[in-house]
C-alpha cells in the first residue's frame, strides 16, 4: 500500500510542528489515498487520539513536523 502513497501527499500533510494523524484510504485513486484527520501539538495527544479511533478497520498514520 505504502507505494501507492504519492511522495506529495506526504509532504502536503507533514505539519511544519506537532502532528498530524493521517488516515489513508485504500480504495481511493493514486495521489488521493492520504487525507487529514486532526493535527495535534503534543505526541501524547495525537497517540490517544488514534488508539480511541471507533472503526478499528481505518489504516492511520502519524505524520512528525519537521521541526
């Protein structure tokens, strides 16, 4: 799945601070699989966000800023 991940969306939802929990969409066309759940500050906080996440099924990552 990880190569059907464009590198601009990526780098369009890598935050310049904090984090950004991503969640990705494997039936959606290439380029358009990654979309924006919430950005959050601290680590701890994006964390606990995608561990209460209700549907268990939904692929999610957590994008670092880059400062």
């Amino acid at each position: 799945m990880s190569s059907d991940v464009t590198d601009e969306e990526k780098n369009a939802l890598t935050p310049e601070s904090g984090f950004n929990l991503v969640g990705i969409d494997p039936f959606e066309s290439h380029g358009k699989k990654l979309y924006l759940i919430e950005h959050y500050d601290r680590y701890q906080d994006a964390l606990n966000a995608k561990k209460s996440r209700e549907n268990p099924d939904e692929y999610m990552i957590l994008y670092r800023g880059m400062s």
